[in-house]
C-alpha cells in the first residue's frame, strides 16, 4: 500500500511529519537512490528504499510513549546551539530517540510527550484534531471575571485571533490570581500572550494536562512510561474522535 513519504519517515522515528516535509525540502531525502524534494511524494514501504541524511530508513520495532514533568529553564528541543539545557538532558536512561510533542518554551514547565511515534505526534500538536492543553498561570494582580471573558471570547494577537477558551480563577492572593486555561491551540507562548493582551504579566506557567493525559503527582524533571490504558486514550483521542475546530 502506498504511503506518503513524511508520515513514513514519521513512522519510522526519524521526525514529526512537519519537520520531514522540510527535510525533504531541503534536499535529505533519497527514494530507490534519487533525491526527493517535492511535497506529497507517494511510496510503496515494502519495495522502495528510503535514505535520509546517507543513512538508511526503516520502521521502529517499538513506539515508545513518555510522559516528562518539564521544569523552567529547560529548551523544547533535541538540540541547542546555544548549549542551553535541553528537554533530552532529563531522558537519563533512555538510549532511543525520542521528540517533543509541541513545544513549552523555556520559562514554563508541566506535561511534556516524548515519543518515537512521529504519527501520533503529529497529530496531538495539529490544531484541526482539537486537543485541549490545560495550564495553571499564576499572574500578577487581581483579574476580574469580565477581563476572563475576554479570554474566553478570543483575542487579537499580532499572529490572528485566539480561538476560543476555557478560563476558570482559582484563588486570589498576595496581588497574585491563580487562573486554569484550556486551549486547543498551540500558538507560540499563547497563554503568556493573551494575559498580556489583557494587561497582565505570567509569574509562574505549569501545564497540568494534555488531551487525557494528567501530570498529576510527577515531580519536576521525572519522566514515565505512559500505560497501556494512556497510549490507548491518545489514539483514540487523535484517530477516533476527529475535530474540525480548534475550539476549547
């Protein structure tokens, strides 16, 4: 059966099936020795043979799934020019490649997938299937439920309007509101962003869930193996319950 040649290289463990089409692009790709750059090309996986950067290509024998407590200070990436500290730094034990799924930028922490399965990673940080991200912000000042409902409602940024979202306040204290955020959306550092549309800063970002995935009593910098039950819910939540909407 054919298959597109991203989501084989995202089988196989090589990269999300984003970064492929750009791999592909950009000239690292060869199918039966010819290079391939163009998007949408079509392979036959039991015949064809598939090179990505002079090393052959083949599918993983296991899909691994974690579930890693990220803590601030951390980069959302495999590697960093900078020699900033890297999500993979925490992964001690762990000799196969695993990648992020969606990104937390540096100074938020929580609910971190790790994965070798490139196609269900995919999907769970695709906007269309409508997986909802929920976070703890910690914000300064007191906010009020008429500035949540803006929230809710949607915000201009400078890259579109957010979609819809779930806003609840949990306490108030110390000049300080503790408010729950659920998003379906993953635009870049969006929860720190629509605050600071609406006049308030983030003091302290954690994401508590991932679709139906909890971070629960995981402590900063640990990771776990998801459960059979837990891998089975993300498929199901990513292959059997599509949405259209990005709305939360």
């Amino acid at each position: 059966m054919k298959e597109r040649l991203n989501k084989f290289l995202a089988r196989c463990g090589v990269c999300s099936r984003r970064k492929a089409d750009e791999f592909i692009a950009q000239g690292f790709v060869q199918v039966n020795k010819l290079r391939v750059t163009e998007m949408g090309h079509m392979i036959d996986p039991e015949r064809d043979k598939v090179i990505f950067k002079q090393n052959p290509v083949t599918p993983i024998q296991q899909n691994i799934y974690l579930m890693l407590h990220k803590p601030a200070g951390y980069i959302t990436t495999l590697k960093d020019p900078e020699k900033r500290p890297t999500v993979t730094d925490l992964l001690i034990g762990i000799k196969m490649r695993l990648y992020p799924v969606g990104r937390l930028d540096q100074d938020t922490e929580g609910l971190l997938i790790m994965t070798n399965d490139g196609d269900i990673a995919y999907r769970l940080a695709h906007p269309r299937y409508g997986i909802k991200k929920t976070y703890v912000a910690t914000i300064k000042g007191f906010i009020t439920e008429t500035q949540a409902k803006k929230l809710e409602k949607g915000l201009l940024l400078e890259d579109g309007i957010t979609a819809p979202a779930q806003i609840s306040i949990l306490k108030q204290f110390q000049n300080n509101s503790e408010v729950l955020v659920r998003i379906a959306e993953g635009k870049k550092r969006q929860v720190r962003r629509m605050f600071e549309a609406i006049g308030f800063e983030v003091r302290h970002l954690v994401r508590t869930e991932y679709g139906p995935l909890k971070l629960g009593r995981l402590r900063r910098g640990q990771y776990r193996e998801l459960t059979p039950n837990e891998v089975r819910e993300l498929h199901k939540a990513v292959f059997v319950k599509k949405t259209s909407s990005t709305t939360a």
